[in-house]
C-alpha cells in the first residue's frame, strides 16, 4: 500500500477517526440546516423554496450518494486501488461542497482547452484527461441539495409506473442513478439495461454497481473509446430511452439520436435534454439542441411536457 493521500487522516489522538468525525460532523450541520428551514415562518420559508429548492423528492438522495460511495470503496479494492484515500477528509468536503466543485471542474476544463486547441477532434483524450474530475463531479450529484436528482430519477419512476417491464437504453450514462435507484427499490421491473459511454473510470465504476446490485439481470456496457462513434446496438427494442447531457457533447447530435431511436420499440417512452445549451465552449461541441425533438416526433413520438426537467416523448403501439 502507497503514503495516505494529503488529506487522508488516521486514527486522531483520541483513538477516533477523524475523517469519519468530520463526516458526522457534516451530516449534523445539513440536519440543522434543515430543520432550521422547517423552523422559519412561512414567507420566508416559501421564498427560500422558490429559490433554492425545486422540489423535495420522494427518495432520499443522500442516502442513494452514501451508497454509491460505498460501492466505489469496494469497487477501489477489487481493483487493488488505495481505498482509504475515498476517506479523505478534502475529497469528502470536495464532494458535499458542491460550488467549490463546480468552480474547480469548470476550471480544469478552461485550462484543458486553453492547452489543448485541437480538443475537439480528440474528445476521447480530452476526456481521458479529466476522468477522476468528471467522476468527483459525478459522485457529488446526489449532494447537491433536496431536487438535484430529479433530472436523473424521475423518468425512472414515471416509466416504471407506466411500463409493466423496462428494458432501457441509457446513452452517455454518467453514473446512472436513476437506474440505481430502481435497481434497490423495484428490481422486478427492469427487464434490460443497455448502457453507452466513453470508456473511462466512472463508467466501469457504474458498470460493477449494476452488476452487483443485479447480478442475474441483462445488463450491458458498450464502452467506446472513439467519441466520434455511435455503436451497433445490436437487435435489441429498448421501451425506455434516456438521454441527458450527452447530445451537446457529439458533434452529430442528430445522427446520435436517429440511431437510438432506431431502436425504439413500438410502445416507447423517450427522455431527452435537448434544449439548447448556450455557446459553444468547453466540451458543448453541438450546443444547439432544440430541432431535435422534430427528429423524435418525425418516428411517431407525441411530445408530452416535461419530467424532470427533461422532455417527454411517448409512443404508443
Ligand atoms: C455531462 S456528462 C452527463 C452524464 C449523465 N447523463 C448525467 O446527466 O449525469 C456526459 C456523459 O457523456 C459521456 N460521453 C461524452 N461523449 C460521448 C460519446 N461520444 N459517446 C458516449 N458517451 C459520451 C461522458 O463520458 C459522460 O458520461
């Protein structure tokens, strides 16, 4: 076994772990915050909401967070990694301390374009470069304060109570969390998972939870090492096709979402951010998105609002 990282703290004097107290510590410190806002009078209370929290889900993302944290220390051991350093009292605090995060990913982003003008014809690399950031940026999610899942797991929910059976494609999966999520909770309504993203840290991290959380289930990984490809999905009907933040990111969004649609089955719903993402910068190498959803509706997809802040396609056989 390497040196701790900086950061990662034994056994403090009073034979107590530190970087764990520090954790507790911070749980106890969200706990106040959070009856402190149950405690103030209404108006206040109501423009605090309108503001910071868009909507309380019916899960506990923390816990869903906690747990994957969990897995990615077990998944550090099987790959014969340094699992004490995940205990890291500044990675810890990286983690729940969302607008540091979110200031330092941006940044190394920034700096990766400045000295790499040619990213956007070697995407895979770029990506390869900024992995465990990504992953950082990833693991914190479930953090970010009451709502911030949403976007990930409320299509999940939606389907699996309208579908007697899901067999989803997620396409540039991230960490899925939605599909953790019903993994735990209503395993007997996923059929299949078929999964597409860059090969790198966060996708073999996610690709071992799934498969521990649903060993006899058919779950599969295409992990692609060319950004430029879309591919073969094989003869598989997907009834549940998700996309979010991933068509910015190629530079033929369209022909990306043409394929995936290839494999709608007849009865289909279909969850897409495809709104249109600002300028181009950074890694949005097709930021406008907003003519797609004529490509959806093009194959006989009705539009129909918005779950999670994503749109809501539905077809019906
Ligand atoms: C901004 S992240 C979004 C992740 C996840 N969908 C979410 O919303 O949390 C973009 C994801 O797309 C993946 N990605 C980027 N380019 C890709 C490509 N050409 N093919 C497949 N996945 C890609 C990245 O590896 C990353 O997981």
């Amino acid at each position: 076994m390497g040196a701790a990282p900086a950061g990662a703290r034994g056994p403090s004097r009073e034979g107590r772990d530190e970087s764990t107290e520090d954790l507790e510590t911070m749980d106890v410190a969200t706990g106040l915050l959070s009856r402190a806002r149950r405690m103030l009078p209404e108006g206040p209370k109501a423009l605090l909401r309108r503001f910071l929290v868009r909507k309380v889900a019916p899960y506990d993302e923390h816990e869903l967070g906690v747990y994957v944290l969990q897995r990615a220390e077990e998944f550090c051991k099987g790959r014969g990694g340094h699992p004490e350093a995940l205990q890291a009292v500044r990675l810890r605090k990286s983690i729940l301390r969302q607008r540091h995060l979110e200031h330092t990913s941006e940044a190394h982003q920034y700096l990766q374009t400045a000295f790499m003008p040619d990213y956007e014809q070697s995407l895979f690399e770029y990506y390869q470069q900024q992995q465990f950031l990504m992953l950082l940026a990833f693991l914190g999610y479930p953090f970010r304060g009451p709502g911030c899942l949403c976007s990930h797991v409320d299509p999940f929910l939606v389907a699996s109570s309208r579908l007697p059976g899901i067999r989803a494609l997620d396409y540039g999966a991230g960490i899925p969390y939605g599909l953790i999520h019903l993994l735990r909770t209503c395993p007997e309504k996923i059929e299949s998972i078929t999964i597409v993203d860059l090969d790198l840290v966060h996708t073999e991290l996610s690709e071992y939870i799934l498969s521990q959380l649903a060993p006899d289930k058919e779950i599969t990984f295409l992990r692609i090492t060319d950004a430029e490809s879309v591919p073969d999905l094989g003869g598989r009907a997907f009834n549940l096709i998700y996309g979010k933040d991933i068509f910015e990111h190629v530079h033929d969004p369209e022909r990306l979402l043409r394929v995936m649609l290839d494999r709608a089955a007849p009865s289909c719903l279909a969850y897409f951010d495809i709104r249109d993402h600002g300028a181009k910068y950074l890694q949005h190498v097709h930021p406008q998105l907003s003519h797609l959803s004529r490509v959806v509706c093009e194959r006989s997809f009705k539009s129909d609002g918005q779950v999670g802040g994503l749109s809501e396609f539905v077809r019906n056989a």
